[in-house]
C-alpha cells in the first residue's frame, strides 16, 4: 500500500520529498526548495521507502518522477548548477512561493 501510495505521489508532483519530522537533512533540502521557491510535496515516512529506492536513510528525493537520491546527491546538483535546470524542467519553480504538504 505504501508503495502504491509513494509512486503515485512522484507521478502526479514535479518534486516530491520523503521525510521524517526529525531529520535535519530533510530539513535542510526543504529549507532549500523554499528558498528557491520550490513547489513540492513532502511525504514524511518510515522503512518502507527503501524497499523502492534501496535508500535506507532519508531524504528520498525524486524530480521529475525521476529519483534523485539523497541530501548529498541534492546539494551536488546544486554545486554543479545542475538542480535549478531539472526543477525548471519539471516545472517545480514557482514565482509565488512554495507549498508543502
């Protein structure tokens, strides 16, 4: 049921971030996409995530339906200006703000 419910939220969000409450690194990407104006959804969650993407610890980022990785890999893409790019292409960027869920 998770995984049905986590596939379909990728599929019909530009940016979907997989969370728990009290991570400081999903902490931080969030932070980020709000700064940037980001338009995501944020899935807080437990174990189950990893039987997906093999990624045990969180954030789970995906962009575009296309999995992403981690809080490093996320700031990588940052560094190599290659983020803005990939949420200009999802059509993740807004002029308005962002919205959370």
């Amino acid at each position: 049921m998770a995984m049905s419910k986590a596939q379909d939220l990728v599929s019909s969000n530009a940016v979907v971030v997989f969370s728990k409450t009290s991570c400081s690194y999903c902490n931080s990407v969030m932070k980020l996409f709000n700064d940037l104006g980001v338009t995501y959804k944020t899935y807080e969650l437990d174990v189950e995530i990893s039987q997906w993407t093999n990624q045990r610890t969180v954030p789970n980022v995906f962009i575009g339906g296309k999995y992403i990785g981690g809080c490093d890999s996320v700031f990588a893409l940052r560094r190599s200006e290659k983020l803005v790019p990939l949420l200009t292409d999802a059509k993740a960027l807004s002029g308005s703000g962002s919205s959370q869920s």
